[in-house]
C-alpha cells in the first residue's frame, strides 16, 4: 500500500514537472516570437529610416556634387579665364587705350605699343588689338625695340590684314647703323600678326630689324611699296636662332636682307611678291625652304646669294615672264649655296655671275641628286658665266624641259672649257 501511494505521488509530480516545463517552452516561443517580431519591426524601421537617411543623404549629395559640380564649372570657368587673361600679361588698344590705365586687361589697354613694350619688362606677352599705330595719330615712337624675350601678338590669324587691320606705320633710326625700321628685335623676342610698313619710301628702311639675337617673326603682311625691305637680319652670332616664317612679303626691294649672318636660320612658308632674299653672307645652318617667290612678270632674281653655303630647298619660283634680266636664284662672287627640290615656272633658273670668282652652286650631285623641277623654264635653266677660276657645275638628277638638255637653249656656258654636268654617265656634261 505504501508502495502504491508512493507511485502515485511520484506520478503526480513527473507530471507537474512535465507540465511546468511545457508551460515554460511555450512561454519561451511566445517570447522569441516577439522579440524576433520586434526585431523584424526594428529592422524595417532601422531600413526605412536607413532608406529615408540614403534618400536624404543621395539628394544631399547630389546637390553637394551638383554644387561641387557648379564650384568645379566656375573654377574652370575661373581657371579658363584666368588662363585667358593670363595668356598675355598687358595688352594695347589704339582706338580706346590709355598709357594712365594700367594694361592688364583690355578694358585697362595701354594706347601705344611703346609705352606696353616700356613697361612690361623682360619676358612678357603683348596683346595689340586691331588699329593704326603710328606717331602722328597715335604718339608711338619710332624704332619700337622690344625687350628680351617679349612676344609682341597683333592679329596673326589675319596676319595683321584682317577687316580691321593691326597696322604698324613709321619708321626711326636703328642706332648707330645706317638703318631704319619700325621694330628693333630683343633677345628671343617675337614679332607675329602685323601689318607693317612706311607712309613715304625710305631707302633702307626695313619692317623689322634684328641684330645679333634670336628672334620670331611670324604671320606678318609686310607689304606697303613704300618699304624698301621686309626684314634685315645683320651681325648674327652663330649661337643665334632666327625663325622667319609664314609671312606675306611685298616691299619694293628686298623681302628678306642677311647681311653677313653665321646664326641658324630658319627661312620658310613665306610669300614674296616681287620681293627678294638677298644673301651676302650666310653658313649651311641657312634654311631658304618651301616658300612661294611669285610675281606679275618682272623682277630680276628671287634669290641672289652673294657669299655663302645656304640651302635652297622645296622653294616654287613661280613667276611665268619674270627673272629674265638675271634669274630666279643669282649667285655672285664666292656663292655656293645647295640648291634642292624646288620648282622653277619662270624665264631663267640659275645664273652664276660672270668674274664670279669663285661662285659654285651645288645642283645635284650623283650620290645626292638635285631633284629640282625646270619643266617650265623657258629660258636657260642654268646661265655659266665666265669665273675667275674654271670651275665645272654639277646639276645631276633634276626634270629639264628635254632630256638631255640643249646647249645654248637650256644650258649657256660663257668660258671655253667649262662645264656642265647633268648626268651621272661618263658623257652626261656639256660644254662650250
């Protein structure tokens, strides 16, 4: 009996533990539902307010990139407009300047390209906008000389000629030369976009002069027929850089004047009408390349060299009618320039100076041929006249009107004995 009860009371207490332990679990389950329902809940709200802050932080930032973007644009716009203004450092205005402004912006334009070059100091970019610069109109003072490494810059994408030109007029003495010229070259200066030139003719008077620097002259009209000369270049140094390129030449002589020159010289893509390169004495490092000589028929030579050993290369000597009273390129006295892939259309190509001493042009040689064209010569394609000592000329590997050229039609010998050379064949020559 003891036993039973003792069963019975065991029982009931497995059960109330079995019960009590159902109870606790179930309670758990609610509990974690809820908190997992809570967590869910907290997570929606977290991502929503996180959703809510993304929104408000893109559109933050969309407006800090578009302000950012708008300070970046006006800092280009800045940075492009400081560049632009920085691009030349005084400017000058002859129709609204003042020399009392301070010219540094163009609504602060110095009126005389004197007074910007004088105060502008070493180094220093000039804007000249368009307007007549003279001395009676405008008070400049005559020659204008620019200062070591100044760019002078009028309007070169109309090379100074434009609608409203940039035109420079008169005329001062360079030192203690015999000289005239409206600008005086500095060290490393550059003169580009001009229209330069003399009211009344001046003998020697020159656009531009430079001396013993290295100098730019570039995109220049140097054209009035009161100028007696476009450019002179005098007493270079062989340490010396001269770039003349790219301008329009019509002066009533000479276009391009080297006097006694031993700097590297750079000649080239310009065009001379009725103008002319007078060499009288230059080195090899004398580039004479791809310029148009052109004319309406007259003129007695496009290119003379005096002294020398320029190159006269890819040129087009284009002036049918012209050059008869010498010819296109005219070598005199101790002239030997290299004369390379250029085009003659005119009456006489090459002529060496009779008494020439001891002028020898090189037109071809058979290890390096001419290639020079003078298929439209009508005259003689080369003129010997008598040196002083014989002196045979080589002219190998060119175009002649007819091959082999004709004595006395394309080729003229002057002394008994000399001769010509046109091809590399042990016969290939004529002579007088």
């Amino acid at each position: 009996m003891k036993f039973k009860n003792y069963f019975i009371i065991m029982s009931v207490l497995i059960l109330f533990i079995i019960a009590s332990i159902f109870i606790i679990n179930c309670q758990q389950t609610v509990d974690n539902e809820k908190d997992d329902d809570e967590k869910i809940s907290s997570s929606a709200v977290s991502s929503s307010m996180e959703s809510s802050s993304s929104d408000s932080s893109g559109s933050s930032s969309d407006s800090s990139e578009d302000s950012s973007s708008s300070t970046v644009s006006s800092d280009s716009s800045e940075v492009s407009s400081s560049s632009s203004s920085a691009e030349f450092d005084y400017y000058v205005d002859a129709v609204n300047g003042s020399n009392s402004s301070g010219g540094t912006t163009p609504a602060t334009a110095f009126k005389t390209i004197t007074y910007a070059v004088s105060q502008a100091g070493i180094n220093k970019k000039i804007k000249v906008l368009p307007g007549l610069y003279d001395t009676a109109g405008n008070g400049e003072t005559f020659p204008i000389t620019l200062l070591e490494g100044q760019e002078l810059t009028g309007d070169p994408d109309e090379w100074g000629d434009g609608t409203a030109a940039t035109e420079i007029t008169g005329s001062g003495a360079v030192g203690s030369t015999s000289y005239y010229a409206a600008f005086v070259c500095g060290e490393n200066s550059v003169i580009t976009g001009f229209k330069i030139g003399n009211t009344f003719y001046q003998s020697l008077f020159f656009c531009i002069y430079i001396g013993d620097v290295s100098a730019s002259v570039l995109k220049n009209t140097l054209m009035q027929l009161s100028s007696y000369g476009g450019v002179i270049l005098e007493n270079s140094g062989s340490a010396k850089n001269i770039n003349i390129a790219d301008n329009f030449i019509s002066t009533a002589s000479y276009g391009i004047y080297i006097y006694v020159v031993e700097a590297n010289i750079n000649i080239s893509q310009n065009v001379l009408v009725d103008s002319k390169i007078d060499v009288v004495n230059a080195s090899t490092a004398t580039l004479i390349y791809d310029n148009l000589f052109s004319g309406a028929g007259g003129g007695t030579f496009a290119v003379m060299v005096e002294n020398g050993y320029p190159v006269i290369q890819e040129n087009t000597f284009d002036n049918p009618g012209g050059y008869g009273g010498q010819a296109a390129i005219y070598c005199q006295y101790a002239a030997n320039p290299k004369i390379r892939g250029n085009d003659f259309n005119c009456v006489n190509a090459i002529k060496t100076m009779t008494n020439a001493n001891t002028a020898d042009p090189d037109i071809g040689t058979s290890g390096d041929p001419g290639f020079n064209d003078f298929t439209h010569v009508t005259g003689y394609v080369i003129n010997k006249g008598d040196n002083n000592a014989s002196i045979n000329l080589y002219a190998i590997g060119n175009t002649w009107p007819v091959y082999p050229p004709v004595l006395d039609t394309h080729v003229y010998i002057e002394a008994v004995g000399d001769r010509v050379y046109y091809g590399t064949g042990a016969s290939d020559y004529l002579v007088k």
